[in-house]
C-alpha cells in the first residue's frame, strides 16, 4: 500500500480507500492491481505486461493511451545518476504520467493547483496517473530500484518541462518506508 503524506498539514495516510479518495481530490488517479496470473517481479517484459493485460487495456480505452512499456531501473543501471537528475526537478509534461509499480519503491511529489505538496510513496501493485500538466517530482527510495509499467499517449510527447521553482528542494526526497507509520510506534 501507498504512503500520501502531506507535510505542511502533518498528515499520513496509509488506508486504500483514504489515499485514493484524498488523491482523487486533487486529480491524481490510485488504484490497487492484482495480476490476473501469479507473476514472478522478475518475470520478463511480455509476461508482466501480459499478467497485467486487462488493467492495461482498460487504462488504454480509458486515458487515449497507444503504448506500454515496462521501465527497469537498478543501482547498477547505466547512466542511472543522469536518469534520477532528470526526474527529481519539478517539472510537467504535455501528456499524463502512468506508473504501475512491479517492484522497488519511489516517492512522488505532487505540487496540486491551489493545495498543498503532497508526497505519494508508491510499492509494488500501486496504479498512479499524474495527469498531464501537473506539476511534480520523482525520487527513487535508498534501493534504488524500480519495475514499473508505463502507459503512454505519445512517448515522444514526454519531455518534462522544468518549473526551476527549487520547491523540490524544501522537501525530504527519501522514503517514508513502515517504519515512519506512526501506527506502527516509530517516529523515523
Ligand atoms: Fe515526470
């Protein structure tokens, strides 16, 4: 499950229902998938984006998107400090971001029109759309790693705008993780 934690309100959710309503409210798209055939996290490309067919094509039929792909990012990947650079700026895009999570972990800021920052701390069976326009930034957690299925409109329409507001730089880039949960006892 997602952990949606608003700083500036010190708010934590972590309960489905809760983070989809609340993302709802401010435009971003949650859901939970459950791979209609057991899929091992690192199962090859076709097998994932098979496994997770029908959700695939119902998102296509839903959001205009022609394209799923499956990005794979480990520490070892090359190039992948250049990659996270690119990411962790704020920026937009001229097309939706759709990110369903495979394996690993990765926080997304989303700066909402006329609400708060809101962190979004996605898991693996974690579905997210940051629609197009809407300002954010992504951060991997200290692992490094990442599967993840991406649904596109027009993959050469996905170049990020950069705001250069340097708001990403007044927020925390790593995970929360269980152990932030105050449900849990612990306070970091
Ligand atoms: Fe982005």
């Amino acid at each position: 499950m997602a952990i949606v934690t608003i700083p500036a309100e010190g708010t934590v959710l972590t309960d489905e229902s809760e983070i989809a309503k609340y993302l709802a409210g401010i435009g971003i798209q949650y859901e939970r998938w459950e791979a209609t055939h057991a899929v091992a996290p690192d199962a090859p490309a076709e097998e994932v984006l098979a496994a997770y067919g029908a959700e695939v094509e119902r998102l296509k039929a839903r959001g205009g998107y022609v394209v799923a792909d499956l990005i794979d990012v480990t520490p070892s990947t090359p190039g992948l400090d250049l990659m996270l650079e690119k990411f962790k700026r704020e920026h937009w895009h001229d097309e939706d971001e759709v990110r369903f999570v495979i394996e690993g972990r990765g926080v997304f800021h989303v700066q909402p029109q006329g609400g708060p920052v809101t962190a979004i701390e996605v898991v693996p069976g974690d579905l997210i759309c940051v629609p197009s326009g809407t300002r954010h930034w992504f951060n991997l957690c200290a692992d490094r790693r990442i599967r993840a299925i991406r649904l596109f409109q027009d993959p050469s329409g996905w170049t990020p705008h950069y705001t250069e507001s340097g708001v990403d730089g007044d927020f925390q880039p790593g995970c929360f993780g269980p152990a932030y949960l105050p449900s849990q006892g612990a306070a970091a």
